[in-house]
C-alpha cells in the first residue's frame, strides 16, 4: 500500500470500531504505534474521534443523497468520515471531497471515487439537513435513547447531546495548578480542577507526581469515603488505580489493599502508586471469591467502583456505543451483584461500604442497592447529597455532562451489625 496519511490510518481505526467492534484504544495502539506514523497520532485521533462520536448521524448525512446503502464498509467510512472534517472540523467542502477521494484511492477502492464524489459534492450541499430517525439524530443505538428516555424522562437529550461533545481535561491536584494550565477549580469537590493542556503527559507538575488525570465526578469517591488514621480500606476493583492513589494521597496513614482480577491491569496500579509514590498492597485476585485473596481480618471501609456499561463515559470513549449491546446488561448487571454481596462479607461491623459505577443506567444503580438492601437487611443507607446531582431512590447520580463532569453513580452503605 502506498503511503499511510492521517485519513487513511483513521478510516482504518474507525473501521475497526465500528465493523469490527474493536475497542478504540486497543485499535491506536495497533495502528498507532509504529515509527512512520508516530506524527500523525495527534490528528489522527482527532479526526478518529469525531467520525466515531458522530457516526451514526454522519452515515445519515451522505445517505441522504443516494438511493441506497453501497455494500462496501470501508466505503461507508471514508464518507462518513469526510462529513465529520466537514461539519466538526471545518475543512472547506472541496477539500474534504478531494480528500476522500485520495483516501478511497490509497485504500484500493478506485472504483467507488465516482459514487464518492457525486454523493459527497451533493451531501456538503444540504443546508436543511433533516435526520432519518432518533438515532441518526443523537448518534445512539435506538435501545440506548429508549433506555435513558426511561430512565431519565426530563434529562434524556441533554444527555445524548453531552455525550456527543468533546470532554475537558479534569485533574486532581493538592495545590492549584500552573496558572499556564488555566486552572478552574471545582465548587464542592476539593481537588478537582479543570485544565486547558493538550498532552498532560509532558506536563513536568505531571511528571513530578503534582497531579493526575480523573474526572471530577470520579474525585467524589474518595471524598465521601474520607480515610482517617489507621483504617483498613479495601478498594476491591482498583485498576488503572485512579481512586486508590486519590484515597491515599487523601490520608497516607491507612491500610489499604487494592484488588484487581486482571494482572495487566494491575500493573497499571503500580506504576500509578508509583509515579505518585505513594503505597498500596496490590493483590491480583477475584473479588467474588474472598477466600482466595482475604485474611481474616475485616475493613473498615470498602470501595466497590464496579465494572459497569460505562454509559456515564461515552464523550471520552465514544466507542462504546457501537460495542456495547442490549444484551450486555444481563451479564454486566449479574456480575455487579455478585461483587456486591462477596465485599459485603469482609466488611466488619458498622463498616462503610461505596458502591460505584460510571454508567447511568438504573439498572447498575438504583435497581442494584434496591435487591441488596432487600437480600442484606444488616446494611443501611447513609443518605449523600451535592447541589450537582439527582437523588435517587437509592444513593446519588451526576449525568453526563453536568458540570461538564462525567456520569457517575454513588450509593454509600453501611453494615448495622
Ligand atoms: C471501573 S474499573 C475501576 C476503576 C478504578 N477504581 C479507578 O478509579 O481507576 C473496574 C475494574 O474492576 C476490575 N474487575 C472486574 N471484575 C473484577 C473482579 N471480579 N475482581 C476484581 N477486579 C475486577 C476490572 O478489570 C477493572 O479494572
């Protein structure tokens, strides 16, 4: 193949995502990684990211102008992705067509350049673009929107729409950042700033351990939990070790141990404790199965940041729309209250236990504490409130795009007896 360029390694990684249901970050790695492309990365995931967030509008857009679908999916992303540079990126419209049609070439698909062309040069014409359905509208899956519009009757567009923006860099950090940074503090969530910055990792405040990268509605966590002297807290599924690092940067003087089922994603804990240097006992082992990992001795205090569908996240993964299915939740849901019920049993009496997940789905939230407290009467809710999030019937939500904050469930338990 001759030369890679920024449209033909996107068109590739978008593919992968949307076709072949590959995580995107697994995709920049593969396809990012080796030295002829290493400067394009930067435009690359741009362009990635707004093909992939708007995707299914996109697709729309140009669909509009010919009678049907073609049959050829690489096809469909070169369009789809000339329509992104178009309407979210600003390139001028012969440049994006002359641009597609490059790509097309580059990519052996000479012979759609003339259906690329006439149906381009006429898509970047629609002045009164009107979407086919809902879901090329909000560009979701239709479960999704009739889920959240369950779920969320008032808040279900805002949400979809939060979900289709860029998200701000939020870190947390002990002092203010650099004012070159320009920093914005958040009101009720202690370390939380939010920053303009392009690549954090270069950042020496960054470097030095001075501050890390987390949402400012995953910095809650460790606020609620607030370790004191001499507590034993668990944090039973730790990894990248985002919380685990805010919890001891919050009280150094605590026991805590950090567990994760996968092993390379437990080396992700190390290397943050250790940037931060701070430290934790990292145990590689299944949270449902206590005996395999406990040692008699009950905690204080438990961090459970469940996995979840992660539908409180998608403007920073917009991936998981295409990959995650309906049918997930089942499995996902079954999971969560399996950890729900093993953690509980490690935590000594009058204990606090925080249940936690980055989606915004009811039933990981809600409906979860509900059957707990219903199969688990020695626990009780300890009520939380914040002027940024709704009250549910059990514990706490933040939507999406709140405070430009990501979306996150909280619901904080303690043990009677
Ligand atoms: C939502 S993430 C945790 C994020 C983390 N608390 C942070 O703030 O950086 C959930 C983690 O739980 C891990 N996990 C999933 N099932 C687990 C299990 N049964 N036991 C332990 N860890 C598990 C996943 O691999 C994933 O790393």
């Amino acid at each position: 193949m001759s030369k890679q360029t920024t449209r033909t390694i996107a068109a590739q990684i978008c593919y992968d995502v949307i076709f072949k249901k590959t995580n995107l970050s697994q995709s920049f790695k593969q396809r990012l990684s080796s030295a002829q492309v290493l400067d394009l990365k930067s435009a690359v995931k741009a362009l990635c990211f707004e093909t992939i967030r708007n995707y299914l509008s996109l697709e729309d857009m140009w669909l509009q102008c010919l009678d049907k679908r073609p049959k050829d999916k690489m096809v469909r992303i070169i369009m789809s992705q000339a329509m992104a540079e178009f309407k979210f990126m600003d390139k001028p419209d012969h440049a994006v067509v002359n641009e597609a049609i490059n790509t097309a070439k580059k990519l052996n698909k000479k012979w759609a350049c003339g259906l690329i062309n006439s149906c381009l040069r006429k898509a970047v014409k629609i002045m009164d673009y009107q979407p086919a359905n809902e879901s090329a509208q909000y560009s979701h899956p239709q479960w999704w929107i009739d889920k959240l519009k369950t779920d969320w009757p008032n808040q279900w567009q805002n949400i979809l729409e939060a979900n289709n923006h860029k998200p701000p860099l939020w870190v947390r950090s002990k002092t203010t950042p650099h004012p070159d940074l320009i920093p914005q503090q958040h009101h009720d969530i202690n370390c939380a700033y939010k920053i303009q910055s392009q690549d954090i990792t270069q950042i020496e405040s960054f470097i030095n351990g001075e501050l890390s990268v987390q949402d400012a509605s995953a910095q809650l966590a460790a606020q609620i939990i607030s370790p004191q002297n001499g507590e034993k807290i668990l944090d039973a599924c730790a990894a990248p070790g985002g919380k685990t690092c805010h919890l001891l940067e919050s009280n150094n003087n605590i026991k805590l141990d950090a567990l994760e089922l996968y092993p390379n994603r437990a080396k992700k804990i190390n290397q943050n404790l250790q940037r931060l240097k701070l430290n934790a006992n990292v145990i590689i082992a299944d949270a449902t199965d206590h005996k395999q990992w406990f040692k008699g001795d009950k905690y204080d205090k438990i961090l459970l940041d469940a996995p979840c569908s992660a539908s409180g996240i998608v403007r920073r993964h917009p991936d998981i729309k295409y990959i995650r299915l309906e049918t997930d939740l089942t499995n996902i849901c079954q999971d969560q209250q399996k950890l729900l019920s093993s953690v509980a049993k490690v935590l000594a009496p009058h204990g606090t236990f925080l249940y936690v997940t980055c989606s915004i789905f009811k039933q990981e939230n809600t409906d979860q504490i509900k059957y707990f407290l219903k199969t688990h009467p020695e626990f009780s809710e300890i009520k939380l409130e914040y002027p940024f999030a709704i009250k549910c019937e059990y514990g706490i939500q933040i939507l999406s795009g709140t405070q430009d904050m990501d979306g996150f469930y909280y619901c904080y338990l303690q043990r009677c007896q």
